[in-house]
C-alpha cells in the first residue's frame, strides 16, 4: 500500500493555571478543564549512554536481553505499518463503573526516525470517526503509550534497575518476568510538565518477554508513589503486543493491540482503552524496464 502522510497530533488542555504534559516516547497530554489543542515540539530519545546500571547476568535475564535487542527492531517495524485505533476516553465513578464515555477511531501510525545519533518518535492520527463530544465534560487524551517500551531502550539502561521475576503461563505460552523499578533522579521516558517545569515519573513495572524470540508481549507501569503535590495521585498503564502476520512476503512483526490507562487525581478518575486492529505493512516495489533505443 502506499504511504499515506498523517496529522501531527498534539494536544494540551488547562484551566485554573495549571495543566499535565506526559512524555512516554511520543506524546501524551492531560489535564483538568477546557478543550483545546496546542502544537507542541515532539521530543527526541538521547543518544545512548555508556551503560552505568547493567542488568544482572543470570540464566533468568536471557530473555531480557534478547528484547533489549529487539526494542530498536520495533521502532523501525513501527514506521512500516499503519492500522487501526480505536480509542475509548472514559469517567470512572466512585463504584468503579464508567460514567461517562466518549469513542472515536483513527488511522494511527508511529514514526521513529534516528537524527543525530537519538531516536525521534511521532505519532501520527487521521481522524476516521469523531467521537461526540460533550463540552460539560472533562476526558483525559492519552498519546504515547504504544511508545513505553523506551524502558528498555540502551537510552535508558541506567535510569531503571531490572530482576527477574520468575514464569507466568497465558493461554499454553510461558512467559518470563522482568521487572523494573526506576532509579530516583535518573533521565526518564516518562515525564510531567506543570507550569512550565518537568517532573520525571516514577514509573516501576512488569515485561512479560517470549523467552525463545525476545518479542515483548506485556508491559504494566505505575508510579512508584502519590504526587499529589502536584495533582496526580495514580497512574498506571498496561499495553499488550502480538505477533501480527503478513503475507507476499511473508513477515511477522510484534506490534501493540492494547492499551489501558488509568489516572487519578483527587477528584476524578479517568480511564482510556486504545485498541490496535488491521494492521497493514508498507510495500516498496521496483520495476525495471529494458527501452529499446530508437534510430
């Protein structure tokens, strides 16, 4: 198929002075208040370190280092496919039922290009279906996420401390654990801006890796700890991957089908479920032709 050139999407609402800016490789932006949209400069991931915090050499972390490899595969896979987002952008009430829930759907691509020796990551959306919007309401706009494997990235090495965390079986497959916790006052993929400052997140987790190929399968981060000096008191992410499968030739990439976010202030609790279908991969063809010369 051929490429098609997409929307830079950017969002950022505010109200009352303040507003939230997550950074998770690409963008994402939430807040409390009005609607709006603001262009905002995409940021680029820093040229690899020496590493200062190498993972521990164990028979449990093989796997971790086979998807420490493949983390840079995904990025460039991730430039040759487009498909399909569903996103639901949801008020969780106290009872833990969605109050109020709002869907659209778009043509989604990330773009990654290496500059300079870092990895720039942007995504891009073409609008297919407008969710109705109900101005009286506050959602929380969620991009980015799709990007968290910048955890793993050799960008990163030193900002998180990896263990492995034993075996889970899901569906036959058996998985190994690795989890993550971050190092305080390192560099982060994950950041809030409030009132013109950065804060890095916190953010500690579990990978769920395919011991044979490396394929990162699950990834769940939170925050380590409340910042409700700052607003926030929770936020957690969960985004699946699979094994999608193209034909003429024949290819499989592992790309995600899913991500679900929750944050939570004090007042309010916002949960958004991205869903990744109808994956389609780019295809450069070359058609050589022998002219014969006139006379």
């Amino acid at each position: 198929m051929s490429r098609r050139r997409g929307k830079r999407i950017s969002s950022c609402i505010s109200r009352q002075g303040w507003s939230f800016l997550l950074v998770a490789g690409a963008l994402l932006f939430f807040s409390r208040g009005a609607r709006g949209q603001a262009s905002v400069a995409e940021p680029s991931i820093p040229s690899a370190p020496a590493p200062a915090n190498p993972a521990p050499a164990s028979p449990g972390m093989e796997a971790f280092q086979k998807a420490r490899q493949s983390v840079d595969k995904f990025f460039e896979q991730s430039t040759n496919v487009v498909c399909t987002e569903n996103v639901s952008q949801a008020v969780v009430g106290k009872n833990g039922k969605v109050d109020y829930r709002e869907d659209s759907v778009f043509d989604y691509q990330l773009q990654s290009s290496p500059t300079s020796g870092s990895l720039k990551l942007v995504e891009s959306r073409d609008t297919r279906k407008a969710a109705f919007r109900d101005s009286s309401r506050t959602l929380l706009i969620t991009n980015g996420f799709t990007a968290m494997l910048l955890i793993m990235h050799p960008s990163y090495e030193s900002s998180y401390a990896f263990s492995p965390a034993g075996q889970e079986s899901v569906d036959g497959v058996t998985y190994d654990k690795i989890n993550f916790k971050f190092v305080p006052g390192a560099a982060s993929p994950a950041a809030l801006q409030l009132r013109g400052h950065t804060y890095p997140l916190p953010l500690s987790g579990t990978i769920w890796i395919e011991p044979q190929s490396g394929a990162i399968a699950k990834l769940v981060a939170s925050l380590d700890s409340s910042l409700s000096d700052l607003g926030l008191q929770g936020l957690r992410s969960e985004i699946h991957y699979a094994k999608i499968q193209f034909h003429d030739p024949d290819e499989s990439y592992w790309m995600p089908i899913s991500a679900i976010i929750d944050v939570e202030t004090a007042r309010q609790h916002w949960r958004n479920i991205h869903r990744f279908t109808g994956y389609k991969r780019f295809r450069a063809t070359i058609r050589v032709e022998d002219l014969e010369a006139k006379p």
